[in-house]
C-alpha cells in the first residue's frame, strides 16, 4: 500500500480499515519491550527528517521555525514518554485477587487488566501539525495502547503530513511490526471522514478542532448499530477571572502578561484566554488600559491558513455587531492575509443576555466582561459551557474574601490555573487538556500526558482461568515484571 493512500470511495475506506484490524489481530500481541522500542524509532525517525520537514512546515502552515523547533521536541518527547510508560507497565492497572474457597460462597480467582480497543481513527488537527496531527499525542498515546492507527490528513498540512507518515512507515519497517499497524489517508469531502467513523472496524476515534467537526463526527459516532467512543478537543474561550485585590496590586503586570498570552501564536491555540471577567474598579481600568495599548503594539500575523483567518474575521465582526459591544484596541495596521489582534469590551448584563458572546473567537481576540459586583461575575463565569482550561488572577485576600471560587472552577474546567496564563500545555502524568462538554465530548479523560492512552483500552477481568491461558501481565510468574495490585495491596 502506498505511504500516503488518497481515498475517494467508500471500498477504499473499507480496504484501509480491512487491513487495520488485520494489523491489529497481530499488533495487540506485540509485547510491550518491542512496542516501546517501535515509538523510540518513530521519535528517531521524525528527528532524522531535520530541517526538510521544518522548511516544508513553515512554507504550508506560516508558522516560525522557533515554534515548529518546540513543536518537534514536544512530539518526539511524547512518543519516547509512551514508551518509558509501556517498560514500567503499571498503566495497564493489572490486578489479582486470589481465591478464598473457605470464605461462603467462595471467592473465585479473578484478574484484571486494560485492553486494546481496536483501529483507532485520528483526525490531524489544522493548528498543531506535529503534535496534534500525524505523530501527535492521539497516534502515540493509540499505538502505546496496541491499536493499530489510521491517520486522516489535514488538508493544510499534507507535504508535512506525509513527510511524518513516511518517518512512521520507517520505524515499522525497522522494527518489524505489522505493516498496517499505521496508515496514512487523505480525504477531501466530509464523507470521506464520516465513512471512517461508521466503517464497522473502527474502535474509537481522536479530534482536535472546531466544535462543528467534533459534534459531528460524535454525531456519526452514535447512529452506528454499534456506537463507539470519539474523544473529540472542541476548543474554549477559557475564561480569566481578574479578582480586585490582585488588580488593585498588579493591574499592569497581569495585563502584560495576558497581552502575551492573548496573541501567543496569533492566537491559535485551544487554550486562548477569550473572556476576560472582572469587577468595574480603578485596577480594572488600569487593566484595561495598559492591555489595550500592549496589544497595540503587536503587529498583525499571518495565521495558519486562509480559511482559519476568514473564520477569525468573520466570528470577530459577529461578536462586534452585538449590543453593548465595543474595541478598547485600536491596532489598525493592515498586512495583507494577516490578522490584527483585537480586544473587546462588554458589560456583565450585556454578555448575560446574547449567547453568541460565548462562543470562541479563534485568534488574537479577547473580550473583556466589565461587571458590576463579585454576584454578577460569578453569574458570567458559570454562564460559559465547560471549559478546558479556567484561570484566576487573585491574592491571597481575594481568595479569603471568596473561598467558593476554587470549587466553582473544578466544576468549569478540565484545568484550573491560579495566577498564570493558560497557553502552553505542559506534557505530564498530571496534566488535564480536556474538560466538560462542550470543550470535550468526554470529560473524564485528558488528550495529553501519558493517561491520555485510557481513552483507547477498556477493562477486562479474568474469572478462574489457569496460569497459561492468562495474559502475561497477570499470570503469577509475571514475566512482564510490571507493578501490580495483589489482593487490593500494592505489589513491586
């Protein structure tokens, strides 16, 4: 089969999925050293591309060469992370409980342990074209798991797309494994990934992007005669709380510091902060001052394609339009293709009452939400849908004075952050990047850090079953020497 596969009927799509679950009879057997040692090899592989893929990168994506430098890093650190997850092999949760035949009725022999889902099916995202895309945390955290992998090109990113698959293709040449335990697909109409989601082979499915195309492909997900799971990244305003004390001391350095994070990468990251919610105060004005004439200063950029900046411009002019909406910027510089950073200014009662403010803006946009008291603060914040991310900018005298705000915020967000900006994303066993819907389809899990592969396994237990027929994880002589749980105590 050809590295990059161009789809444009329906027999082809079930040749595709065909052969992944072929792969994937083959590809869950696979222990967990030489699984390892396969995402080691695509982390090598995609470093040993160099400067081609970034120059290709930068010509199809306007992204710098700073951030496509990080962006790699992060990447290949994903798939080596996957790996030291899989030699450690606690994440398979394997447990034993032995039986009791004197204890009435008798306690059977029973054993647990993750399995493998099946094919997954990921969407590569428009905005991360590594780590969110064809090698991204989705196709890692998936392969660590033991499912065989089918990839849906980009359409803004296909020459980088491609030049990954073909790094993939390499290591699974290298080392050995199923040759379509990873495929590489293009599809130019939306029924091509509609027919994906609804091929009966696939397991699950991964999206990171706009609401519309994750609802949807949710959508497709629940009609099938057997529904499967789509773990869908749908993006967030991620609302930012400037409580009075904290301004009162540091109106200008949280403004800076926001004015930053609002046109990181002209905006296009998920965690954007959109809404800016605080209480009218002298600190909010010096706020609102200070962040207008930063953002000011930012030249207009070129964003990743034509199609997201025709987006930005028109949900901007559409959150514009709204009654009590004004620009408190005034940067009017016009770059041909280029998006000029705004911010907006709105009273609390205003945004209460239009439904369309809550909506994300993706760019360099942020609407700040002047209320008249904490009550009606507190009103805007839980007046947003679920979030990925929710930040508080507050001292210690804020937080006294409204002890209720931190649980309010675990029930807002995937990720809560105190006096920080909620762009970049750390990779970690303990971060979050998820939240209640509609930031996520599913809340429970997170799409980064190594817990992200709990999306693509499901629990099986073992009832009585001798030695040899079980799992290598939960037979007594573990020859897989991973932690387990013995009789509910921990086991090194």
């Amino acid at each position: 089969m050809p590295l990059t596969k161009t789809i444009t009927s329906l027999p082809e799509i079930d040749q595709v999925m065909d052969q992944s679950m072929q792969a994937f009879l083959e590809y869950k057997k696979i222990n967990a050293t030489d699984r390892a040692a396969f995402l080691e090899r695509i982390a090598d592989e995609i470093e040993a591309l160099g400067d081609i893929l970034i120059r290709t990168t930068q010509e199809e994506t306007n992204l710098p060469e700073a951030r496509l430098l990080g962006e790699r890093g992060r990447t290949t650190m994903q798939m080596r992370m996957f790996a030291a997850m899989l030699k450690e092999g606690s994440w398979l949760e394997a447990s034993i409980d032995h039986a009791i035949p004197e204890k009435v009725p008798a306690k059977p022999d029973i054993r647990k342990m993750l399995v493998p889902l099946g094919p997954v099916v990921v969407f590569g995202a428009s905005n991360f074209p590594y780590a969110y895309s064809t090698a991204g945390g989705d196709t890692a955290s998936a392969l660590a798991g033991g499912c065989t992998v089918v990839v849906k090109a980009h359409p803004a990113h296909l020459k980088t797309s491609s030049l990954i698959a073909a790094a993939i293709q390499k290591a699974i040449e290298f080392c050995k494994m199923p040759n379509h335990c990873f495929q590489h697909v293009i599809g130019t109409s939306f029924e091509i990934g509609k027919a994906l989601v609804q091929q009966s082979h696939t397991s699950a499915v991964g999206f990171t992007g706009s609401f519309s195309g994750g609802r949807a492909l949710y959508d497709y997900a629940t009609v099938r005669p057997k529904p499967i799971p789509v773990f869908s990244e749908m993006g967030s305003t991620n609302p930012v709380l400037l409580l009075s004390d904290a301004l009162a001391k540091n109106a200008e350095t949280i403004a800076t510091q926001y004015a930053g994070s609002i046109t990181l990468g002209v905006g296009q990251f998920c965690t954007n902060p959109g809404l800016l919610i605080g209480v009218g105060s002298e600190g909010l004005d010096t706020f609102k001052i200070t962040l207008a004439n930063a953002i000011n200063q930012v030249a207009p950029a070129k964003m990743l394609h034509s199609g997201i900046l025709n987006a930005y411009e028109t949900n901007r002019s559409n959150a514009l339009t709204t009654k009590g909406v004004s620009t408190i910027s005034n940067n009017n510089v016009v770059n041909e293709n280029s998006a000029a950073p705004m911010i907006a200014h709105v009273k609390g009662i205003d945004f209460l009452t239009n439904e369309n403010l809550k909506e994300e803006v993706f760019g360099p946009y942020a609407l700040l939400i002047e209320c008249s008291d904490i009550e009606e603060l507190k009103k805007v914040w839980t007046s947003v849908s679920g979030q990925l991310t929710t930040s508080i900018m507050g001292s210690d005298k804020d937080f006294e004075t409204n002890p209720e705000l931190m649980e309010m915020a675990s029930q807002i967000a995937g990720r809560v952050l105190l006096n920080g900006v909620p762009t970049g994303v750390e990779v970690c066993a303990s971060m979050v990047h998820g939240g209640p819907y509609p930031a996520s389809t599913d809340s429970r899990y997170t799409a980064v850090g190594v817990n992200a592969v709990k999306r693509w396994v499901r629990p099986v237990c073992y009832q009585n079953c001798p030695d040899h027929l079980l799992p290598d994880a939960l037979k007594e002589s573990n020859p897989l020497q991973i932690k387990r749980m013995i009789n509910g105590n921990p086991y090194q």
